[in-house]
C-alpha cells in the first residue's frame, strides 16, 4: 500500500481489533480510522480528493476513539450527528454536507477536552498505543466476560489486538461494506448468505443503525464483485472445511476481506450442515468431523422450545436446571397451579423450593421457579427427567403472600413470566418462544454417534415411570440406569401410603401399608419393563431422604398456632417431629432405612419379580437388575442382598403367572428368572472400600450426586444458591461440581472405586447415574476412568449420545471394543 501512519500527506489508516480465539461476536472493541489527525484529514481529504470522505472518517475516528479508548458516553456524540443530519435536511449519513462534518469534528474534540480535560491526541502513536490497551482491556468487559460465562470460554484464554491497515467502504457510492457467509448460518442452507451497505463502514452493519441488503443484491449493483466473494466462499470453505464468516469491505469497486473465522450457528443449521458436508460432492469431512462439530447447545436448541431472539430484560437469575423456554402466569402453590391448569391458563409454578407434595402442580406447569435449592435438588431432578424447563435457586426472589419479589420489581399471582431453564434467566412478561422440532439431521447425527461409541460407552436413562421410559427409549436410551421407586410413589394418591408405611406403629400397620404399596409398584414396574422390554432395567430400591416423604413441620406448626390441626394432622406432624432430623440427607436414607425396616425391600423385590414374570409370560424378556442404595460397608450389602436373594427365591419358586394378553403362548418352565443385584457408589468410604463391596455386588453406579455432596461435604440442597456464585466468581471452583463431576476429587474417587471393585472382580459392570450422566464434560471423565455406562434424565439423552461418542473420538476406543477386554484399561481419569 506504500503508506505510513502518520505521514500528513498521505496517511496509513488502520484499524484495531481484537483476535480472541472464539468468536464473541459485538462483545469486544474495535477501533476504526486510527492515525487521523488534524494535519492528515487534510492529507487524507487531498489524496483522495474527497474531502467529505476525509471528515466523515475523522468524525467517525473521535466519536469512536472517545467511547472506547476514553470510555466517554457516546450519546453526546450521537446526537450531535443526529442533528446535523436534520440540519442539512437528510436522513443519510452519507448525505452530510462536508461543512458540518468540519464543524462535527470540531465539536466532537470539543466534547473530548471538555470530559477528559485534554485535547484529543494527535499522535499517532499515542493513539495506537491508547486502541491497542482498550481492545485488550474489552476481554475484561462486563459483556465479554458475561458472553464468555455463558459459552463457557476460558477466562484466562485472553485474545490478541490485530492493526489492520484499512480499506473505506464510506469513500463513496462505489464501495460498501459487509458481513457474509458462506452458508445460511440459521438454516444451514447452501449458497451465500449476509448483508450489506453501500457507502458505510462496518460498524454501520453491525450497529443495526441503517437497513442493510441482502447479499443476492449485490450481484445486481457489483456484480464483480459478487462473482469474486462467491469464489472466495468457495475457496474458504474447501480450505476449513467448514461453513465461515467473513468481513468484507468493497472500496471504489475493488473487494477487500478483513476477516473470516468458522462460522457460528444455530442449532437446526449444524445439525444440517453437518450432514450435508458429509457428502463427497460436498466437502466430504468424515462422519467423526461431522459428529464432533455438534454440541450439547445446538441439540438442547432442537429438542426444546427457546426463547426466540435475544435482549430480554432479566428479571430474576438463577440456576439453569432443565434447559428449554417456557412461559406462564406465576402461581405460588401446587393446588393454585394445578387449578388454573385446568382452566385451560398456561402456567409457571415459583416455590421457594419444591417437595413430593407439589409434584401434582409440577406436572400442570410450563415451567418452574425455585428460590431455593441447588441443580440436584427435588424441584431440579424431577423437572429434568419430566423434560419441564426449570429455574432453581433464584436467590433474589422473595415470595410474600402471593407475590414475588425481585430486586424492584414485584410480580402478583397470575403474571407472566418467561423463563429459560438452560441460562437460568428468568423475564417478566411473556417472550416469544420458537418450537422444538428435531429436523431430520437430528437423527442422522445421533445414528453416526451410536456407531463411534458401540461398544465403547453405552447410554441410558434414570426413569421412573412406564411413559419416560418410553420416551426415553425413543430418544435412544439402551436401558435404564436408574429407576428410583421413591419416584413411583409421588403422586397424590400415592404419597399417603409411603407415609403411613414410615409412620406405621404396629408391625401390622407396617405390613399393611407395604401391601398396598407392592399392588402399585407391580403395575408400575410392568409397564416400565414393557417399556424396556430387552433392554436392562435397574431398579433402585426405596431411597427416601425421610424429609422429602413427610409434611413440613414448620407448615403444620405454623397451621396449628393459627387455625389448629385436624385430628389427622396433629397424628402426621406428632410423627413428622418424631422422625425429624437435623441433617435428613446424611440420616435415615438408602438401604439404612431397609436395615430398619426389613420387609420394605423384601416387597419391593417381590412386586418387581411379579412383574418380571408376567412380562415373560406375555412372552417379553425383562433384563432385570437390581441395585441398593448408600451402601457403605460389604456388611450391609450383603445383608441387603440376602434379603433380595431370598425374594427373588420365593418369587421363581412360585407358580409361573399366566399369560394376561390373548393369543400369547404360556411360557414353559416355572418362568425361573435371573437379576443381578449391585448398588450404588454414593459416598467416599464405598468408593474406597470397592473391593470389599464388589465382592457381594455385580454391578457399581455411581451416584455422583451423592458422592459429590458427600465428598465436598456441600449439601446439595442448600450451597448451590447461596454460595456457589461467589465460589465461581472467586475462582475458588472452576465450575459447579454438581453440574460438571469434579475431576480431582470427585473424578478421582470414581476412577478408584472402578479400579478397586474390579480388582475383585474383573466382570464388574459400572456404571453412573448422578445427573452428571448428562453433562458432556463429566461424561468423558467417565469415559476416561473405564466406566460402561451412563445414565441420565430421558431429555438429556441424545446429548449423552453424542458426547459419549465424542468421549471416544478424544480419548480412542477401548482396546477390543465391543468385549469385555476394555476393561483393562488402566488411564487415569484425570489429574486435576
Ligand atoms: C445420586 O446420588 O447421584 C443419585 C443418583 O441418587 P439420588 O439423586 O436419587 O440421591
Ligand atoms: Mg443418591
């Protein structure tokens, strides 16, 4: 170009970006036009001999310089040009006359002095280096660091500044400027896609200020220069292999690029693009490359309704717990949401947390709302594994008599609300929503990710019930990694009986309640194996946290000191005081309740072999597995395993059922079945104490939800809310450990307790079915760490999917995938 920065008579001009290695798009700071001054716009102004060109550049230089080297309010500036452009009777910013343009930059340094109490820097150098340090300050904006958060980018990635020498597409009505791709990036479509403006520098686009034209117009008034961009497309996505971006910027009739970078995308159109590229008279990448561009975002996007748009005002922040949109008028109860339901009003259930007792109003809600509790916590997993978008922990907000407060703002029983269960955002009003509709890539995806991770890491689902079991077979589960009969035992009808079961005085009462409860669970557990059928079921015998079972005391305290307890009530709170516990999660749960109980999991076997052999007389083939939880010492796992052992006898020593389907041939034989029995891992002495446990256990899962509570010592109820933010903001955590496994503690107790337990016993399946069986980071730790399955809610299946066959791809396959030799491997899972 044969010019110089500062040279008066025909100056370098150049720009200065930033060059981070993710795209931000609008979050970082460019500045334009560098190297004007007072003596070089005239230079500029000659040389080019246009001199509204030369003070349009300058003005646009100061107002620029000003607000993001000087951090100086940029309306001052704004409406100055506003009125010049009134002035001179044009709504054109090329329109305006140089005269003003003079008398613009005039001002301009004028309003610089005035703020700062210097004049604006003539030099040069002194200005590059001011730019420079803005555009690298930028990485530590508010927006940048809001926008990185939110990607999940690295702080400490940190970005280089690009000087660029620059090209004008404000010279004149021969230039332009734009942002193209080289694919649709929102539909994924082929062809050239952008905008652009003729006459206008690139902050002109990406402002929004004035309307840009689409790309197609441009054949029609450059046609040049469209032949040449769509070869250049062409070229760029040979040379990356991928959809890109590009920056362009067209100076009397010549075509200049700025910049290009792999482009982002919707969700819809990765997914098709991906599979297109795969093609041969496409780019031809491999079907590894396509699975591995695909991420837990774009799928969520497809799979879930979103809000549609962005720049919605939050109201309340909390935690994304179920990802998804959903929008409704607020109700505070379980029975004031079911109600207005069932008047056909759409709804969003806010609770300052949830329990079994509001599962009726869960289930009637778009969406739900949780001052309190962490990404485990009730009103979290049960969302999840419904697939209802959920926003937990939302510590702002305070619940009075039927309103909700946060911050300014109060919102009263029936308003709106929007909320985003992946970002945690909650918006008062309704927002516009877009529909979850998987396009047909979605499945050609997910079928090459099942072939990558065969044999390697098998995925399932925790579900409960016969329905989710369905669905989640649809999207893809290979079994049932967790079936929590605590579940089962949610609804309305049911909850009375688990109560009196835990209330019962009498052994009589006891045993009474226990048979009611075998009749439901049989039909439950029939048309989750049918659901199944051939697929392995894991079945978790009752695990209730006591506390999530019983009616809030401090509710009934607070009823009897006002309005006073029925007589049924006053039985319910004196034996909710009796079982009360000051810590309920390290208290009478898991198999510990079946030590104290021992015909609980007697009859939970019995009505799960009942079921199981029905299903074999209707000619099915249950896969059953049975699995205990919170064990701790191989004493208690195996007394519990007697206990199933022994049910399992007396139920194939039974006469075989009869076929209950017509036409379906009675099966032979006594319908003799066999299970495995295992048990979860949930606590730091059961990892460690693997090998003695895996002696009475054929199979681990590790309960990560559990195991992190425990071995954080975090209670996953409480700390998510209260602390978690200012630990991230600290950097005392690199990310929640309830969301994404803790690879050096956590991680590494999983890697242990995998390696121990198989050290007795080499056949030991193991798998996890903590929430973080759904989280992609955490599943290629368990990849890493020779785990065979994972298992999460039905939802977050096709993400475990994916990124378990991505687990694969970073990691390569086991030595002899497909058998059991896998399990020789002996890579740590992490070191971190
Ligand atoms: C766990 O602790 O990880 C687990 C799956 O059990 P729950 O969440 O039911 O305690
Ligand atoms: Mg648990």
């Amino acid at each position: 170009m044969s010019k110089s920065v500062g040279d008066a008579d025909d100056p370098l001009l150049v720009s200065v970006r930033s060059g981070a290695k993710f795209s931000m798009p609008g979050m970082m700071d460019t500045v334009l036009n560098l190297g004007l001054n007072d003596d070089s716009v005239e230079g500029l102004a000659k040389q080019t001999g246009d001199e509204r060109f030369a003070f349009d550049s300058y003005r646009r230089f100061i107002a620029m310089y000003a607000r993001i080297v000087l951090d100086l309010p940029g309306e001052e500036f704004d409406s100055l040009f506003e009125a010049a452009k009134e002035l001179a009777g044009t709504t054109s910013d090329a329109k305006v006359p140089v005269e003003l343009l003079r008398y613009l930059v005039d001002s301009y340094q004028q309003i610089v002095e005035r703020h700062t109490g210097a004049p604006f820097p003539q030099k040069p150098d002194e200005q590059l280096r001011g730019a420079i340090e803005a555009v690298f300050r930028s990485w530590n904006g508010p927006r940048a660091i809001a926008y990185r958060d939110r990607e999940r980018i690295a702080h400490d990635l940190g970005t280089a500044v690009n000087v660029q020498a620059m090209v004008f597409g404000n010279r004149d009505d021969n230039s332009g400027t734009g942002v193209g791709f080289t694919r649709d990036p929102a539909t994924g479509t082929k062809g050239a896609y952008g905008d652009f403006l003729v006459n206008a520098q690139g902050e002109d686009v990406v402002a929004g200020i004035r309307n840009t034209e689409p790309i197609s117009e441009l054949k029609k008034q450059f046609p040049k220069v469209h032949a040449e961009l769509t070869a250049i497309f062409d070229r760029l996505e040979k040379h990356y292999k991928d959809m890109c971006d590009t920056e362009f910027t067209i100076e009397q009739g010549k075509l200049w690029m700025l910049q290009t970078r792999v482009g982002k995308r919707t969700g819809a159109a990765a997914l098709k693009m991906a599979v297109d590229m795969v093609r041969s008279n496409d780019l031809g990448i491999s079907k590894a490359e396509a699975v591995s561009r695909i991420t837990e975002d774009h799928l969520d996007s497809v799979l879930h309704p979103q809000f549609a748009g962005s720049g919605y005002e939050t109201w309340a922040k909390g935690l994304g717990a179920s990802p998804g949109a959903a929008v409704g008028r607020i109700y505070f109860t379980a029975d004031d949401a079911a109600a207005a339901a069932a008047r056909g009003e759409q709804v969003v259930l806010v609770r300052n947390e949830t329990s079994p007792e509001d599962v009726h109003g869960m289930l009637a809600a778009e969406g739900i709302l949780t001052a309190r509790g962490g990404l485990v916590s009730h009103a979290a997993v049960v969302a999840r594994g419904w697939g209802k978008p959920a926003v937990v922990g939302a510590e702002v907000l305070r619940l009075g008599d039927h309103t909700v407060t946060a911050g300014e703002v109060m919102l009263y029983e029936g308003d709106w609300v929007s909320l985003d269960g992946g970002a945690g955002v909650v918006v008062a009003g309704q927002v516009p929503l877009t529909a979850a509709e998987p396009p047909p890539a979605f499945a050609t995806v997910l079928s090459w990710a099942d072939e990558i991770r065969k044999g390697n890491l098998a995925v399932r689902a925790n579900a409960d019930t016969g329905e989710d079991a369905a669905n989640a077979r649809r999207l893809g589960a290979e079994g049932i990694g967790l079936c929590r009969t605590e579940h089962m035992f949610l609804g309305e009808d049911r909850l009375p009986v688990v109560r009196r079961m835990i209330l019962a005085h009498s052994p009589s009462d006891e045993a009474e309640a226990l048979e009611e409860l075998r009749l439901v669970q049989r039909e439950d557990f029939l048309s989750i194996l049918e659901a199944m059928d051939g697929l392995p079921v894991t079945v978790r015998l009752l695990d209730p946290p006591l506390h999530e079972f019983l009616p809030s005391t401090w509710e009934l305290a607070h009823k009897e000191a006002t309005v006073g307890l029925t007589p049924e009530e006053r039985r319910l709170y004196d034996a909710a005081m009796a079982w009360r516990e000051a810590n309920p999660m390290l208290g009478t749960r898991g198999v510990r309740l079946g030590v104290i109980k021992p015909g609980l999991y007697a009859m939970q076997v019995r009505a799960l072999m009942e079921a199981a052999r029905q299903r074999v007389a209707d000619g099915g083939h249950p896969i059953v597995e049975i699995m205990i939880p919170l064990t701790v010492t191989r004493e208690e796992m195996a007394l519990a395993r007697r206990w199933v052992e022994e049910a399992v006898a007396a139920a194939n020593a039974e006469a075989a059922p009869k076929p209950t389907r017509r036409g379906t041939k009675a099966a032979t034989g006594r319908g003799v079945l066999e299970v495995s029995i295992g048990t979860m891992i949930e606590t730091p002495r059961a990892a460690l104490r693997a090998d003695e446990i895996a002696e009475v256990a054929e199979f681990f899962s590790f309960g990560t939800n559990d195991l992190t509570q425990m071995t954080f010592g975090f209670s996953r109820d409480d700390v998510e809310g209260r602390m978690m933010d200012a630990y991230l903001e600290l950097g005392l955590l690199p990310r929640n450990p309830f969301e994404v496994v803790d690879a050096g503690g956590v991680g590494e107790l999983v890697q242990l307790g995998t390696e121990r337990g198989r050290s007795t016993r080499p056949s030991l399946k193991v798998g996890v079915c903590g929430e973080h069986g759904g989280d992609p980071a955490s599943i290629d730790l368990f990849y890493r760490a020779g785990l065979d399955y994972v298992s999460c809610s039905p939802f977050r299946v096709p993400v475990a999917r994916l990124a378990a066959a991505q687990a694969v791809l970073a990691s390569g396959p086991r030595p002899g995938a497909g058998a059991t030799g896998a399990r020789k491997r002996s890579s740590r899972a992490t070191s971190g």
